[in-house]
C-alpha cells in the first residue's frame, strides 16, 4: 500500500528559547504527523523572559532556503510566521505567487509578548498589500488587527468591523484571536470566510505560560490543512490542539514558559483508552 506523507512548510523566524516561532512551528507539525520545513527569516536570541536581539537573513538567502524545498520537496501547506520588513515580505509574496502554492496561513506577527518589535512599521503596508491576498486563512490577534485596520477594536462590533475589512484585503479567511482580550472566562476567537461568522470559544486558561500561543495555532491550521481538512474544520482542530497545550502548558524559565506541544495527542491518547 502506497502512502503519501504530508508536509508543511513553515517561512518565520528562529526563536533560540524554543517556546515560538520556527522552532513552535516544527514541534506542531510533527505532532500532527505532518513532515516539517522551514525558510528562515531571521535569528532571534529570545526566551521566556523576552527577546534579546533580533537578526534578519538577508533575503537572498531566504529565496533560496525556498527555491530548495520546491525543487526537491514541494509543500502541501505553508504557515508564515514573523517576516520583519517589507524587503522580506514583498521576496516572500513573489515566491508564493510564483510557485502557485495552496493553502497559505499568514500570522501577520508584529509584536513578541515581552514588546520586542518583529516587524518594522514600514512593513506594515507590504504586509497588506503582498501577503493578505495570497492567504487561505490569516490569524491576527486584536493588537495585530488594530494596526493592519488602523482602527481600536474594543466591543463586539468593532471586532465584527474589523474583520470585515480584513477580509475585504483578500484572505479567504479571517480568524481574529482572543487571547489579549479582556474576557476573564472565555477565550474567543471570531472566523469570518466571506459570508459566515462563526465564533470558537473555549475556557480561558488562567497562566503565564503562554509563550508561542498565536504560532502554534497557526501551524496547527497549517498542518490540519496540509492533511486536507477544509479550512473552517481545520481551525476548530488547531483550536483543540492550542487550548490542550495551554491547559498543559510548561512551566520552565524565568518568565513565560512555552506551550505543551505534545499535550493534544496525550489528551487523545487518554480519551481512547478510557473509552
Ligand atoms: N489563556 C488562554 N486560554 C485559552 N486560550 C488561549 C489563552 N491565550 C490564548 N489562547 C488561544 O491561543 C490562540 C492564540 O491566541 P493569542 O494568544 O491571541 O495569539 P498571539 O500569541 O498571536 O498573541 C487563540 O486560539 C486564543 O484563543
Ligand atoms: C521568532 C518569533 N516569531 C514569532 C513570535 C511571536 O510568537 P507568539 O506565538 O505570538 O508568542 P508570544 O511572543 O506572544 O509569546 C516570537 N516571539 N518569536
């Protein structure tokens, strides 16, 4: 019996403490059996306390860290993750176009948890203009959306305003987070594909270990797309597998510890034995 492996790709930045990007990104997919790679964009010195200090690839060596996995290893789903400036963006956008690839999650990250910015102010329109468009699914959170819709988002309807206009810059889907809102009981994320609001909404966790949350959601949807779910099913798995290695989450390091990657499968694990 042939069996074909699944792989995703994941085009962000290296965090040296492993709770966040790249390194976030492969520990998911190989949780979700899906083979990873990865185009490195820059070298953080990051971890839980904050990021120490940021270093950018130069872009010809981003393309061909890309130009590599296509000639030999075309991916089934790309995640990207933090880009730091318009140069890198636009190089990033031109490769995805022309290589015709499918099922693309942009996480427009700007800002780490400490405050360390990861993308530059001038990069904020690139962003918008080159990347929104290609993507199957965008996963801003309301700091991130504030700054792509230039307006505040405080009530619901702000929230439902400014997913529309984030759909109206041409992703297929919009999933705006809920992890920095106010909400003590729940955390709510609110998806939009073009027509239908559909709200996900699970117990908030209430920890400090929450380093490498909007990553590992994203690759999570990556992943679950990669294997062929629909988008709306891949975003309610990702959000089971987010909120399993949150309520597991690891408490190490002096400040935000990182997510439990393999919690989700354990917490499965369990569930059949018990069952
Ligand atoms: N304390 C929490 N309890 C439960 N879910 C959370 C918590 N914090 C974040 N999440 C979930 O984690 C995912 C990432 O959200 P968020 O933390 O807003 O992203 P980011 O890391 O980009 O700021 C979302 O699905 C969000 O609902
Ligand atoms: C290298 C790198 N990429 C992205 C992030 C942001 O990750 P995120 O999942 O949003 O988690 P926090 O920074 O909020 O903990 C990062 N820190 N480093």
């Amino acid at each position: 019996m042939s069996y074909k492996q699944t792989m995703a790709l994941t085009i962000a930045g290296s965090d040296s403490g492993g709770g966040a990007g790249i390194q976030a990104d492969l520990k998911t997919f190989q949780e979700l059996n899906v083979y990873g790679m990865s185009a490195i964009t820059a070298v953080t010195a990051q971890n839980t306390t904050g990021v120490q200090g940021v270093y950018p690839v130069e872009v010809e060596g981003i393309l061909q860290q890309i130009d590599s996995i296509q000639e030999d290893l075309p991916p089934h789903a790309i995640k990207t993750g933090m880009l730091f400036n318009s140069e890198i963006i636009e190089a990033v956008a031109g490769r995805l176009k022309n290589y015709e690839w499918k099922n693309i999650v942009v996480d427009p990250v700007m800002i780490a948890k400490g405050g360390a910015p990861l993308l530059l102010e001038e990069a904020v329109n690139s962003l918008k203009e080159h990347l929104l468009p290609l993507a199957e699914v965008i996963t801003p959170n309301i700091p991130e959306a504030e700054v792509l819709t230039g307006m505040e988002i405080k009530t619901y309807e702000d929230k439902i305003n400014a997913i529309k206009i984030l759909s109206s810059m041409g992703p297929k889907m919009v999933v705006l987070k809920g992890g920095h809102d106010a909400d003590d009981e729940e955390s709510v994320d609110i998806v939009y594909d073009g027509d239908t609001i559909t709200e996900l909404r699970t117990s908030r966790i209430q920890t400090k270990n929450t380093h490498g949350t909007g990553c590992t959601f994203s690759s999570a949807i990556a992943a679950f797309l990669a294997q062929g779910k629909a988008p709306m099913e891949a975003v309610r798995l990702a959000k089971a597998f987010i909120q399993a290695a949150i309520e597991d989450s690891l408490d190490i390091g002096k400040g935000h510890g990182p997510t439990n990657h393999w919690a989700f499968n354990r917490k499965n694990r369990s569930r059949e034995n018990h069952s």
